[in-house]
C-alpha cells in the first residue's frame, strides 16, 4: 500500500481485552507477573527509529495481530 511494505504476525489465541488495548506500548506495562513491560514498547521505538511503524490490529473471533509497515524498498537506497 502506497510503497509500503507490511508484516504482520498473527496468532489464534484469546486475543487482548479492549480495556488492554490503549495501554499496550506503554513502557512497564504488563499483564503478565514474570514481565518487565518493555516488549512491545521497544519493539515500536525501534520500528520509529527505523521509519517503520508498529501497531495492533484487533482480529474479529479471537486472536491479535501485530503490524509493522516500513517504507518500500525503494524508498531507502540511493537514488
């Protein structure tokens, strides 16, 4: 899409709740008692450093997907 490139990782497990959703790239956010919170939030500092961006997708019946959209090829070599 507009030059772009797309990876997306999807999985079929029980999805993320709504009320998660809005704080998940919040550093030291975690759900999880063994976590740090720091996943997600620099695995999208580093897509912005990169000129790429990292979001959520929400999946209609269960599961999440998570989207990484970085320039095109073409964009990043010399001209």
């Amino acid at each position: 899409e507009d030059g772009r490139v797309e990876v997306c990782v999807l999985d079929r497990g029980p999805g993320i709740p709504e009320a998660v959703v809005p704080q998940l790239f919040r550093p030291f956010f975690t759900t999880s008692e063994h976590g740090t919170g720091l996943g997600l939030y620099i695995a999208r500092e580093l897509c912005r450093a990169n000129g790429a961006s990292l979001d959520y997708v929400s999946v209609p019946g269960g599961g999440c997907c998570f989207r990484i959209s970085m320039p095109g090829q073409h964009t990043l070599l010399p001209a």
